[in-house]
C-alpha cells in the first residue's frame, strides 16, 4: 500500500516555484485524472493510440510499482484539490487483473481527495471481457464501462483487426451492464466495404442493447497506421456524410441528445470525465504516453509521459522527473485557441464568461476571431454563448481554425 501524503489546502504553499505566468484564475476548474494501460492483445490497424502488444503476460507488478511512483511524485501539483472523474483507458485496461484493478483504486484512494460520488470509468475490448472480472471490477469502485464494439458485424471487425465477433460484443455488453449501471459502446461507421444498410444494422443493434451512452466515430485514416500505408477502399465522402446524418437521425430518435460531436447521451448520461476535457477543465495523466493539463492561480500547465511503456516503468521510479516530457507553459497566444477546439465541440457550446473563468484572458482576446466566425454564420448570435451555428456544426474544423 502506497504511503498517505498528507493534504496541503494552500495550492501556492504546495508550488512555492511558481514562475511568472499570464494566467489570473479566480478560482481552479474541476479535476479528473486519466490512468493509462498501455497494453492490447494486438494492435488494431486503424489504431494511432499509445498502444503495444502484450505478449505472453503484463507486468502488472512492475506496472502498479511506476504507476505510484509517477502519481506520487504528481502531488505536490493537485494537493488540496478534490478529484471528479477517474477513466482508466488503453490499450485495453480490461487486460488487467482483477486483483490489479483493486490495487489501482485503492492506491488512488489513499493517494488522492476522490468525490465520494466520483464516476470512475474503465475501458474494455470484448475479446477480454468476463462476467466475473466485471463484476470484481465494480466491487473494486468502477462504476461505468466503455466497451469498444466498433460493429456488430463479423465481416467488419475482420476488416478492422478486431480479436472479437459479434456474438462476444453482445455477451459483453450483457457482462458489463449486470456489473454496472453505467455503459458506454464505442461504434465506428464508414468501414471498408460498409453499405448504409450495414450501418444502420450496427446502430440498431447498440440501442437494441439498452446502452445509455455511444460514442460514434467515422472510421479515419491516421498517420503511422497500417491503414495508412495500406489504406481500404472506404465509403466515399458523399457516402460518409449521409451515413453520419443517418446515424444521428437514428440515435436522437431513440431519445439520445447529440451533446458533443462523436457523443450521444440519454438524460443525465453524458460522460461527465470527457465534459471536463470539452470545457477545459484541469487533468493529470499517468502512466505511460499519458497528457495532461494543469491550472495554477498565475499560468496553465500542459505535459506529458515517456510513450514507450517500458522506458516509463524504468524512469518513473527514479523520482527525477525523467518520465515526464515536454513539460510547457501555454502562452496568452495560445489560449483561445486552446480553449475554442474543446468548448466548440460541444453542441450546445459553452457560457461566454466561462473563456475568461477557465483562460484567465478577457472575453477581448477573441473579438477579431468571433467576429469572423460570426460574419461567415458559424456561430449563433447571442453575445451570452461560445456556440457554433448549424453551419459552424457541419464545418467545425473550419470554425476552430480561426482560433489560431
């Protein structure tokens, strides 16, 4: 059991090394952390996570070791401030042990100021999914599943390199849901060879399944893929496009809202962990590759974790910071867009006062931008919100763009 360090409520008194900084926070926004689990069974081809086959076994020993010592030697950053939301994603953290998951909680519990009511999530494959090892999970605290399905069809998660079928993903999403009350299904669209009528077969099928929450992603090729040094034949854009409009046809049918771009909720479900992140709220990142972001009453933090995870198990116990990589100070330049990339892809955008809430810069700093986008219909017209128009929806990577 890790040691207890005790909690400092004076956040400058826990950094006495503050550099000069831009930022002037009122107050620090909420916090959540993000575990990474670094391991698969094998690398899916479309896949551009930090992600790295297993082999024979996991050192899940070696692992929990570094995983404590890079926590620990985090705290002094968050001491005295209360953590929200935990998600423990990959890789596939469903490739851990029961007994691994319990002792990744409970260090995580005596480490750090957990809301009683914390949603801690963790993500699961179906190719690793056990009723039991489900079950053990939420006796250990998680309390929501995300369960990358991809598709209901066989012929697809072939196409894709996934180590499940269809009949596993259903049993899974039965495993998950008699574990817990909260589930997420991840489901792709426009896959090599997919017709509209496949799609919608895949959709059906997920709210079929009574999920509360799905995250719906157009399947794209990323750099330093397999697929993008062999690409499949995809769907074409027209294709594409009309298959997202159906999707969302679908799903809002069905009495899901839209409430972020790849994000589908029914009331009172929305992933409150990946809420912070569109808000620009504050997260620590551990593990290996992990990202995170940090606030401080005079500057805003971002860094990031050795990649390779057997570098990260070596550094990180050597409490010299080693494991830690591009460690930066965001300039006032780039808050807007910073703060604009997440909060826009909110479908319901965010509060105006939230930018200076959450930024520390004056609402001034975006005139020109808002402006622009305002003259070119992406934004609604009301002064009080940050909220893309219909059209700054359907052409959102536009509309960011002009943050920069």
């Amino acid at each position: 059991m890790p040691r207890v360090i005790p909690i400092v409520t004076d956040l400058r008194a826990a950094s006495p090394a503050l550099s000069p900084g831009h930022a002037l926070l009122d107050a620090l926004p909420p916090l959540s952390l993000y575990v990474h689990v670094p391991w698969c069974v094998r690398k899916c081809p479309y896949c551009d996570f930090n992600s790295h086959q297993a082999g024979d076994s996991i050192p899940e020993g070696r692992y929990l070791d570094a995983l404590a010592a890079d926590l620990e030697q985090a705290l002094p950053k968050i001491w005295g401030r209360q953590v929200h939301t935990v998600f423990i994603g990959g890789g596939t953290p469903s490739l851990l042990s029961e007994s691994a998951v319990d002792r990744l909680l409970a260090m995580l519990r005596s480490y750090l100021n957990l809301w009683p009511d914390a949603e801690i999530t963790l993500e699961a494959n179906p190719g690793t999914a056990e009723a039991d090892r489900f079950l053990a999970y939420a006796a250990s605290g998680v309390n929501r599943i995300s369960i990358g399905i991809q598709s209901f069809n066989d012929r697809h998660l072939e196409a894709l390199g996934r180590i499940h079928n269809a009949r596993q993903a259903r049993e899974a999403i039965v495993m998950a849901q008699k574990a817990v009350s909260r589930v997420n299904l991840d489901l792709m669209f426009a896959l090599p060879g997919q017709t509209m009528a496949e799609c919608e077969e895949d959709v059906r099928a997920a709210l079929d399944s009574g999920t509360e929450h799905l995250s719906l992603y157009q399947l794209t090729l990323e750099p330093n893929t397999v697929f993008a040094k062999y690409p499949p034949k995809l769907p074409d854009d027209d294709v594409a496009a009309h298959m997202q409009d159906h999707v969302e046809t679908l799903v809002t049918n069905a009495g899901f809202d839209r409430y972020e771009v790849s994000a589908y909720a029914r009331p009172g479900a929305r992933a409150r962990h990946n809420v912070n992140y569109w808000e620009f709220g504050d997260y620590l990142g551990i593990g290996p590759g992990a990202h995170g972001k940090l606030s401080f009453p005079d500057r805003i933090e971002r860094d990031a974790r050795v990649r390779n995870p057997e570098s990260w198990m070596q550094a990180a116990p050597q409490r010299d910071a080693s494991h830690v990589t591009d460690g930066r100070i965001l300039a006032p330049e780039d808050l807007p867009f910073e703060f604009m990339l997440n909060a826009l892809r909110l479908r319901q955008g965010v509060s105006a006062s939230l930018y200076t809430e959450r930024t520390g810069q004056p609402l001034a700093t975006l005139t020109k931008a808002l402006q622009r986008a305002h003259d070119q219909g992406l934004l609604v017209s009301d002064p009080t919100r940050l909220q893309a128009s219909d059209r700054g929806w359907r052409f959102l990577n536009e509309l960011q763009a002009l943050f920069l």
